[in-house]
C-alpha cells in the first residue's frame, strides 16, 4: 500500500511494482491534483498513467471534502480546472457554502504584513485560537516582513520547518561579510572571521585557525587582521589575503549604499558563487533569503543599525509550547489544515514563479494552498515588492467572482465577546505607523 502516490519517484515506483508482482496488488492512494515536489525527482506521470499500466485497476474518487466549505472548494476546484491533464474529479462538502474568500490588495508587503496580523489579532480577540491561524507563502524569503509584524505586535508564531529569518545560514553568514568589513581590525569582528574565513573553502582548517588566534592573541590584534602576518600554508595565505583584500577594499567604499556593499561582497568573496554551483533547492532557497537581506540592507545607511534591527528581529518568536500562529511555505504545508488561512503575495512572477520550472506544479502549489484552509482563506497581494511593481497573480482571476470578495468578512458569522488582550496588537503596528 503506498500514500501519497503523486510523489513517488522512478526509484520508489520500480521498488512498489517489484514488491507488488508475486500478488498482483498493489493500493494507492494519492492526488494527482497535490503533486509539487517534481523538483526532488516525483513524478506525477506515475499517478496519472496507473490504469495504462495496470489495466485491471479500479479507481475510487474521494470526491467528498470533509475538511473545507463550499467556497474554497469552489475556488480551488475552479484553479485546478486549467490544468488540463489532471484527472477529473470534482470536490464536494456537506458543510455548507460558509464566508467568501477574501482577496486583498496593498502597496506595499510592510502594509500587507501589518493588515494580516492585525486580522490575527482581531480574530484572536473573538476567540480563535492562534495555532488554528497560518499564514502559508511561496518562497521562503517572504517570511521576513511577516516576522517583523508579529513580531512588534507580540504575537507568538512558530515557523515550521524552518527557524526565523535572521537565523537562516545565509543570513548569518552575510551578516557576518558585513562586520567583517565595517571592523576588520576590531575584536568584535573575530567572530564573523571565525564563522567566514573559510566559507567558501579557502583551505583553512582548525590548526590554521589557531595558529591565527596565537597570533592574534599574541599581538593584540583582530583576527582579520593577524591573518595576513601569520605563517600558513602558501595556498591558504593566498586565499586568506585576498579575502582580507576584499574586506578592506569595500569597507572603504563610502559612495555605496549598503545594500550595494553587501552585494560586493558575497560576488568578490565567492559567497554567491559557491550558492550558484549548488542546484539544491535549499542553495537555490538561501540565495532567495540573501535577495531579500540585500533589498532590506537599501534601507540602512549604517551597518551598525541594520545588524541591530536583525538582533532585534531575530529575536525568539514565542515561548515554546504556546498558542502560536503557524507560518510556513506552501510547500511544508502539504497534509496540513487550519480554521483560517492567510495567503500573502499573490503576485506574478512570485506565483507563478518567474523561474519556474514547472507552471502546472505552481497551479498545483495554489490548489494544495487553498485546501488547507478549512473555514476562510484570505489571498492577498501587493502593487510593490520586491524592489519593483507587481501585479496580482493569474490564480486570483481564476476564482469565480462568486466565491470572493475584495474586503474582509468583517461582521459575518462571528461571535460577539472580544478578549481585550488583544488590543495591544492594534497599538503596537499603530504606534510603527502601519
Ligand atoms: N469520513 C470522515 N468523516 C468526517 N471527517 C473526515 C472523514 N474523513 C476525513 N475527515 C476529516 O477531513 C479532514 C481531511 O482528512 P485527511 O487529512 O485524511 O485528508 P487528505 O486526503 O489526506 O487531505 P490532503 O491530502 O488534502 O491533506 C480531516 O480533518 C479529517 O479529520
């Protein structure tokens, strides 16, 4: 019996056809309409193809949705529609029509950020529970300016599968470029040296590094700066004070911004480029993280400052154990489901991807997306993002107008007692201006 059946790969279908020959069987269950991990090998063709390939099969479509309302399930089944090789099914639920999906447009993703968590809060006020609230997102990135927002309001969230942004290896190690750079001969630089020095491999192992820190410590000096006098081997030395080179040179760049710096130097560092030769999804991920770094670091004049808003930022989302809104990619929320679903950046060229290689698997995206939600599902999108204007993702159009609005559901099926905890969350983005 396999589950999940959208996901296998040739490897694990040849393993189930094998296994299944002495008796002739084989059960599995799976939706094809799920299928969305083709850049790990799935293949979606297995599913679709089974009948041709077994032609005694018999099919059973669970059609009937025991988790959503009416109207997501309208919604989602209206995306799916234009993907014309899926197998045809079409979902019902007996749990009646319930509120329209709302469909919400910003300026910018701080003004998208802050209206999702002051929702959260007015939702939490009327008593549902944080952990029955996500917010699900396409890229990974995305999580920053939602982080922030909850963040400044003290609304405990957890990300799943995935820790916060500032704490994400990228983030770090630009991070680390950047004090490196501003304090090359300082000791509070020391750290970052340990952390970049040989990231990407310069040769330079432990006994290199300690033979750097006796002389560091010897001298009195930074890391960095003990690097360049201390005895290693030819090809490390080389490396190492080209690095130390490149610090020095584009520290003393004062014409640039600092988001232009930082992108100095992970290009002459070979920072990018060691992500660039990796084709991981999670190489591809981490350079995603360091775009945004990049964009947020434009709004810094001083490196001091962008480092102390990542401290502030980074800090620990919630208590563990608490009540804590769910934030994850859409991805790791396969097999998941939530009263309330918040969908934020619903924009061309994020979703659809640009880069995407597979456009029927971003629609797939979409429709695992929705279904999650069990009561109301909210999609939101705005004009700016990104360093560039957007516009509202082709799934959007695709929902009939029926089962959305362009407002929230304010005032619909809602219970009248508000706990006043909550107000704090209205306070707090008020007095950030948002
Ligand atoms: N026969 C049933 N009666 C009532 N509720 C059901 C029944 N079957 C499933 N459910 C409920 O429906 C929801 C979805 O079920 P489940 O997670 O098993 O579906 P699924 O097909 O794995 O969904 P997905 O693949 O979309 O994540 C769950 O909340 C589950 O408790």
């Amino acid at each position: 019996m396999a589950d999940e059946f959208q996901d296998v790969n040739r490897a694990q279908y040849l393993w189930l056809t094998l296994l299944s020959r002495t008796s002739g069987e084989l059960f599995c269950v799976g939706d094809d309409s799920q299928s969305i991990y083709s850049w790990r090998g799935a293949k979606v063709g297995f599913l679709r193809n089974f009948p041709r390939e077994f032609p005694a099969v018999k099919t059973f479509k669970l059609e009937e949705n025991f988790r959503s309302t009416s109207n997501i399930l309208d919604a989602s089944n209206a995306v799916i529609s234009f993907d014309p090789s899926r197998i045809e099914k079409t979902l019902f639920t007996r749990r009646g029509k319930g509120l329209p999906i709302e469909v919400l447009g910003f300026s910018y993703a701080t003004e998208e950020a802050a209206a999702i968590v002051r929702e959260i809060g007015r939702r939490a006020a009327t008593g549902v529970a944080c952990h029955d609230m996500a917010i699900i997102y396409r890229q990974n990135r995305l999580s920053r300016t939602l982080e922030e927002a909850l963040l400044h309001a003290r609304v405990p969230y957890e990300i799943i599968g995935d820790v916060g942004f500032y704490r994400r290896t990228a983030v770090k190690d630009a991070l680390a470029l950047l004090t490196l750079c501003a304090w090359p001969d300082e000791r509070r630089s020391d750290e970052a040296f340990r952390r970049m020095a040989n990231r990407p491999p310069r040769g330079l192992g432990a006994r290199g590094l300690g033979k750097i820190e006796i002389e560091a410590s010897a001298g009195g000096q930074s890391l960095c700066a003990a690097a360049t006098r201390t005895r290693l081997s030819p090809r490390c030395a080389v490396a190492l004070q080209g690095f130390v080179q490149i610090l020095r040179q584009i520290g003393c760049r004062e014409g640039e911004s600092l988001g232009e710096r930082l992108t100095g130097l992970l290009e002459a560092t070979g920072y990018l480029d060691m992500l660039r030769a990796d084709d991981s999804d999670e190489a591809a991920t981490q350079r995603e993280n360091l775009a945004e770094l990049i964009e947020l670091a434009q709004g810094f004049r001083r490196v001091e400052h962008l480092l102390e808003h990542a401290a502030l930022a980074g800090g620990a989302p919630g208590e563990k154990g608490r009540d804590r809104v769910q934030l994850m990619t859409m991805h790791r929320s396969k097999g998941l489901e939530f009263r309330h679903v918040f969908l934020p950046a619903w924009e061309e060229a994020i979703f659809p991807g640009a880069m995407s290689r597979n456009p029927g698997e971003e629609r797939r995206l979409a429709y695992v997306a929705l279904t999650r939600a069990m009561e109301q599902a909210t999609i939101t999108f705005c004009d700016y993002r990104q360093g560039g204007s957007s516009r509202p993702s082709r799934f959007i159009d695709e929902i009939p107008l029926k089962n959305r609005i362009s407002s929230w559901n304010h005032g619909r099926n809602e219970p009248r007692q508000s706990d006043g905890r909550w107000r704090q969350v209205d306070q707090e983005l008020n007095a950030l201006g948002l």
